[in-house]
C-alpha cells in the first residue's frame, strides 16, 4: 500500500506556484522555502545545500557519478544524459552545454516551478555537466514569454557570476515561442543562428550540435537531478524512484483537478490517485487522464487511478510520463471533442517543413473535428486511423508520430463516446468547459 504525504503546498492563488511531494515525506529538487518566499537566493542555496557536488571533482570522476547514478532525461525523451556526457567528452572541439528550460508544452509547469523557485540547483547541474565534459560555455534556452522564470534565471545568473569568479560563462537565449521550438534539433539550429525549426541528422547534438560543437543538451529538470546527484552521490540519487528511473521526478496535474497547474515532485511509490489526492483531489470523477503531454497517451480513468505513477513502470506499459503532464478528463466531458481541439492546436504548431505535417495533420485535426461534431461516418474513422499510420515515424522530428499516438489512443479509450458520434446522436458532453488548460494557451500563444 502506498503512503503518500505531503510536506508542501505552495498557496495557489495570485499566480504563485503550488506544488506538494507524492510518495514521500521529504521532497528533493523542490525542498527548501516554500513558494510564497520566490526564487531562492544562491546564499540560501549553499546554506541549504552545501557546496556544489562538482567543486574538486576530476571530469571521469563526475562523469561516473553520473552515469551510476542513472539520471533520465526528463524532458520527454528519457534518455540516460551521461551517454551524452559520455559521448561529448571524447568528440573532438569544446563542449558546450544547453539547458532547455523551454518548456513548449502549454500545459505542463514543472520547469517553470522549478526554474522559479530553484534556479540555483538547475544551474548547479549545467555547472556540474560543464565540469565533466571541459565544456567553455553554457546556454539556458527560454521563451521570454515566461517572464518570472526568465527573472528567476536573470537574478540567479548575476548572483553567481558576483560571488563564483571561476564559474563557467552562463547565459539566456530567448527562443520563439512555439511548440516544435523546444524540439532537441530545433534548439541546436536555433542556438547555431537558423530557424528554431527541426532538423533530421545522423548525428545526435553531443556528438555535432551548436555550431558543430559537441553540445549537452538537456531539460532543466534534469540538470537538477545531476545537481543533487553530484552532491549526495549515486546511492543517495537512487533511493528515490524506482530502479528503472532514478530519483525524483515532478509532474503537472491538469484539467479537472482542483488547482490546474499544481506541480508534483514524486518522491517514492505512488499512484496517480494518491498523487491527485495529495494534493487537492479530484473536482469531478475522472473519465480519463491524458499523460505525458498533449502528444501522450489517454487511459482511461480505472485504469490510470491504480496505475503507478513511475517512468518506468508506465513505460512498460507503453505509456511514456515524457514532459510530466497528468491532466484529467472528468466523467462529463467529451474526449473525442477534447482531442479534436488537441490535434487541430498541434496541426497548427508545426515548421510546416514536412509533408506529414503540411498535409497528413491537417487532414486528422479536420476529421477529427467533423467526428467530434457527429458529421463524420464510419469510413472517416477509418481514414482517421490510416492518416495517423501514415504519418508515424515520418518528418524530421517527433511531432507527427506524437499526433498519431495521441489519436490512436484517444479512438481507443474513448470508443463508446465514438460510435455515439459517428452514429450521430447526441455526445453525453456537457460541452461548456475546457478541462484542458488549451484555451488559455491558445491565448497566450497565438
Ligand atoms: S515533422 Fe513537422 S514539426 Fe517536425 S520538422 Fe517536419 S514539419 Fe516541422
């Protein structure tokens, strides 16, 4: 049986951020003041902390903490970084390192939380990375848009070049404010002076990125992880999650939640109702949870209830946790109307650069749009399937096979709701809300 407490909770009102800890009574990456208090000062930091885990530290030496500790990317990709240390290390030119704080995923707030209440961990792991590979230069890329997480980082930046001299050059990079522009290879030709737009290439960023320098690059989060990591060690590191995925890990809640936006750092074994629970509950009975992002997987709700909320074990499940984001889609709500609006906002953030995306998206958000309005037939939903199988795993980066599985699994969890709409009759929506937090970003963006 799983114990969740909660050692935290951020006030949720006049725009500060709520967050609380699942799984456990001690929080990591967001222990130390509470929300109310802002950014933590680099003072505070190190009293609180101690001195940064990479302060006389041989580069092999970090790099194997690293690499034993087993730190995963958490932007998405869930990528073991110390490969990428591994691999910029011994490429030839000098490194650079890139932490993207981004955050292109309209509903999801745990980098901005982080970013905003402990920019001082994230830049200790970029240090911490810049240490290990022999790294001149660090880049944070951010959307200006953001304005508190981009003050955040501009007081952290300017307290550390004041009192650590020695410090590797740190800087913001403010990036368009697009969905595809925190892509990995959309950074790298960003910061390299092109377009943020993705690119194909046989060679990862660490090996041939910024300028066809060696390049880390990373999600702000996991630069965290490396933060603590680097202090407290490998074992440490590994008492939190699971052995599949070291350490903590925040996430999203969204939707039909009792405080949208509410950030969550899973300390130890959980579920996603003990997560929700912990930390305000449900506001209505959950229908349905769309996890990892608007490109992510619905499940229904039963089954995402008892589900550990755990990188891993979802991803054995063929869930990916990807950016964190749990939204929930209460019982009275339309996940076909729902993913419709989802897939016409994604269709509409492309580089427009690919075919999938200048044809094969439009073409599922326009079906999509006519089943959720009970003007589509049988065959539509046919074509539904056939266009997402056409664009999976095609174009120059992930969007298009992200739109595909999102509707797959949407036609799959939802597919009482779907014969009701394609029989025409009348949706069981009450169709007035948006549990999604996609209108606000819509404004926010467009
Ligand atoms: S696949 Fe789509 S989003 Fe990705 S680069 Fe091509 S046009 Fe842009």
């Amino acid at each position: 049986m799983t114990a969740p407490l909660l050692d935290a909770v951020g006030t949720t009102r006049a725009r500060r951020p709520a967050f609380g800890v699942a799984g456990d009574a001690v929080a990591r990456l967001l222990s130390g003041p509470d929300a109310r208090s802002g950014p933590e000062s680099y003072e505070s930091h190190l009293a609180r902390l101690g001195p940064p885990g990479h302060h006389g530290r041989r580069p092999d030496e970090l790099r194997a903490l690293v690499r034993d500790s087993g730190v995963l990317g958490r932007g998405g990709g869930e990528f073991p970084i110390a490969r990428k240390l591994d691999l910029a290390a011994t490429t030839l030119g000098t490194p650079v390192v890139v932490v993207n704080a981004s955050e292109g995923e309209p509903a999801s707030r745990k980098d901005a939380v982080l970013v905003g209440l402990r920019p001082h961990l994230v830049l200790d792991g970029a240090e911490a990375v810049a240490s290990a590979v022999g790294a001149d230069e660090i880049l944070v890329y951010v959307h200006r848009e953001r304005t508190a997480m981009c003050r955040s980082l501009e007081r952290a930046l300017l307290e550390r070049r004041i009192s650590d001299l020695d410090a590797v050059p740190a800087r913001l990079v403010d990036g368009p404010d697009r969905y595809v522009a925190g892509e990995a290879s959309a950074v790298v030709r960003f910061l390299s002076g092109g377009p943020a737009a993705p690119r194909r290439s046989a060679l990862t960023p660490a090996a041939s990125g910024v300028r066809n320098r060696p390049t880390v690059l990373s999600n702000a989060e996991t630069y965290a992880h490396v933060a603590l990591a680097a202090r407290f060690g490998a074992q440490w590191f590994a008492e939190a999650g699971s052995p599949g995925c070291p350490g903590s890990t925040l996430v999203t809640l969204a939707g039909d939640v009792a405080v949208p936006g509410t950030v969550v750092e899973v300390v130890g074994p959980t579920t996603f109702s003990d997560a929700l629970e912990a930390c305000g509950g449900l506001v209505r009975p959950p229908q349905a949870v769309l996890v990892g992002g608007y490109e992510g997987s619905w499940l229904g709700g039963s089954v995402a209830w008892s589900a550990p909320l755990d990188r891993h074990a979802l991803g054995h499940s063929g869930v990916r946790l990807g950016c964190g984001l749990v939204a929930v889609l209460a019982e009275e709500r339309c996940g076909i109307a729902e993913t419709a609006r989802i897939v016409r906002w994604l269709a509409g953030e492309t580089a427009g650069q690919c075919g999938p995306c200048a044809l094969g998206l439009p073409a599922i958000a326009s079906l999509l749009g006519a089943l959720a309005d009970g003007r589509a037939r049988r065959s539509d939903v046919r074509e539904i399937h056939r266009l997402a199988a056409s664009v999976r795993g095609r174009g120059a980066c992930g969007h298009p096979t992200g739109v595909s599985e999102v509707v797959e699994s949407a036609l799959d969890t939802f597919s009482e709701e779907l014969h009701r709409h394609v029989r025409g009759r009348a949706c069981h929506a009450s169709g007035a809300g948006l549990p999604l937090p996609l209108a606000a970003a819509e404004g926010s963006r467009r």
